[in-house]
C-alpha cells in the first residue's frame, strides 16, 4: 500500500464532500476539536485511544489521520509498537492485521524504516 498516495486521495474525496456538506463538516471539526482538547487526558493519549478503534473497525484511511497525528505528538516507534500490542490482544487476527498496516503507515509518514 502506497500510504502517500492513498492519503492524498482519502484528502481529495474528502474536500469534494466537504463542498456539498459543509454544516456536517463544521460540526464534525467541532466535535474533533472538542473531544482532542488535553484535560484528564492528553491529545496524545487520546490519539492512542482512536488508533486503537481505527485499528478495530478496519478503517485504513482512519489509521492514516492518526497516524499523522501521533508523528505530530511525538509518538515513538516504540509506544506505537506497545499500543498496537494492545490493539492486537483486543482484536485478534484481524487487528494483528491492521496494527501491521498502522507500523508501516508510522514508517512511511515518519520518513524511517524497520
């Protein structure tokens, strides 16, 4: 899977939506901005939190926006491993799956690889 690729298209199909739905979007961005805003738990851990149900529910693009944004929080590769340890218990195989998919995603938009 070309992650860069895949993202800027996921981005492109994105803002046509946007266009035709723009008082779902605003409300949308609300909503993210609220629930990613620090207070018992930071931003951080809250982004572990949605990879994790990115990872559950099978959402590629979903684990392409987390992804980035646990590199923009300064995620190591190490605690990625570590939570993609947990989502693999939670999931089973099919998490397993898609915790491998998240690891070369974080290499990709991380510039490193294993």
């Amino acid at each position: 899977m070309d992650w860069e690729a895949f993202m800027d298209g996921t981005l492109a199909n994105i803002a046509t939506l946007s266009k035709e739905i723009p008082d779902t979007v605003k409300g949308f961005n609300q909503m993210s901005a609220a629930a990613k805003k620090s207070g018992a738990l930071d931003e951080k851990t809250k982004e572990i939190m949605a990879l994790g149900i990115a990872i559950a529910t099978r959402c590629d693009s979903c684990i392409g926006f987390h992804v980035k944004s646990l590199i923009r929080l300064e995620l190591t590769r190490a605690e990625l491993c570590e939570a993609l340890a947990m989502a693999t218990y939670m999931g089973g195989g099919p998490s397993y799956a898609f915790s491998a998919k998240a690891l070369k995603a974080y290499d990709t938009f991380k510039g490193t690889s294993a």
